[in-house]
C-alpha cells in the first residue's frame, strides 16, 4: 500500500468515524430539550467562557451536567 492509498484510506475511515458521531450525537441530543434561566452575572460568565473557549452553550452544560452526575 503507498502514501497516497494509505491516506485515502486512513480519511475515509475518519469519515465514516465522524459521520457515525454525528448521526448518534443527533440521535441523542433532538430528545431532549431543557432550558436555564439565570441572572445577568452569571449568564455573562457563562457567555465569556464559551466564546473564550470556542465552544457552544450546548457543550459547555453537556460537559457540567456530565461531570456534576458523574
């Protein structure tokens, strides 16, 4: 198998890899649904952390909630 054989191959499983996560991420995630309400402080923070940290709101309470439960 040469270079360019190996990466086509090495990309379409990466491909595959990240659709599948994509197809069980919304599989997941669309039931569901909560909403937060909170102070102006608070949701400042929780705005500055993620634009900070390049991530959504979503993963940010994903994450929280996942490690509070755990």
């Amino acid at each position: 198998m040469n270079q360019d054989e190996f990466a086509n191959s090495a990309r379409e499983e990466v491909l595959k890899e990240l659709l599948l996560r994509r197809q069980q991420r919304k599989k997941d995630l669309n039931r569901n649904i909560f909403s937060v309400r909170t102070n102006d402080t608070l949701a400042a923070k929780i705005k500055n952390h993620c634009k900070e940290n390049k991530i959504s709101f979503n993963s940010f309470f994903n994450t929280l909630l996942t490690k509070f439960f755990n």
